[in-house]
C-alpha cells in the first residue's frame, strides 16, 4: 500500500496533531460533557486510521478510514456548536474547523486510492 506502518501516513499525523490542538483548545472548558465528547472524537480519527491500517486487510482499512471520517464530521459539528455557545471565539474554531475538512478530504482520497487497488 505504500507505507510500512500508520506513522508514514501523514493523514494520521495531520489527525494526531489536531487531537492535541484540541486538547489545548479545551483546558479550560468547563463544560465537560463537551469536551469529553470533543476529545474523544478527536483522537477517534487517529485512533481509527491506526487500527484499519494495523488490521492487514484493505477491506477493513477502507471500513476504519470511514469510521475515522465520520468522525472527523462529529469533531467538525462540535466545533461549530462550541463556537456558537461561546467555548471557541473565531480564530481557534475556524482553523479546527478548516482542519477536520482537510483531514476528511484527505481520508476521502486514501480511500479513492484503495478502491482502485481492489
């Protein structure tokens, strides 16, 4: 497939980073439900990018970077309801925001690629 272990892949890098700008972005919010919800789906992309690409299966790849860009979704629609209740002022919700659309179309495209492997 191109790369010898998740670490390569720099879509799992873009999301293991943004999992941490999260985390940041949070420490001091005290709505919990919120930021429980928010961090989990955060590190869910990672997460899911890891286990599909550790599963030796390109079928369950292709099933893990789906979960992975569903999430990413998840993660984008609390950014917008964290910025609308006033957690996020504009310039931290725009770029989680922007970053969680380029980590999907990037999901969307290894995907595209391991369709036409198949």
């Amino acid at each position: 497939m191109g790369y010898t272990s998740f670490e390569d892949l720099e879509v799992w890098k873009r999301s293991a980073r943004l999992a941490v700008k999260v985390y940041d972005a949070l420490r001091d919010c005290r709505d919990y439900g919120l930021k429980d919800q928010m961090t989990r789906a955060a590190v869910s992309i990672a997460s899911n990018i890891a286990e599909g690409a550790e599963r030796d299966s390109r079928a369950e790849f292709m099933r893990f970077l789906h979960i992975a860009k569903g999430s990413a979704a998840e993660l984008r629609t609390q950014v917008y309801i964290a910025q609308r209740i006033g957690v996020f002022s504009g310039s931290p919700a725009s770029e989680l925001a922007t970053e969680c659309k380029e980590i999907s179309a990037m999901l969307h495209g290894l995907i595209q690629s391991l369709k036409l492997k198949t």
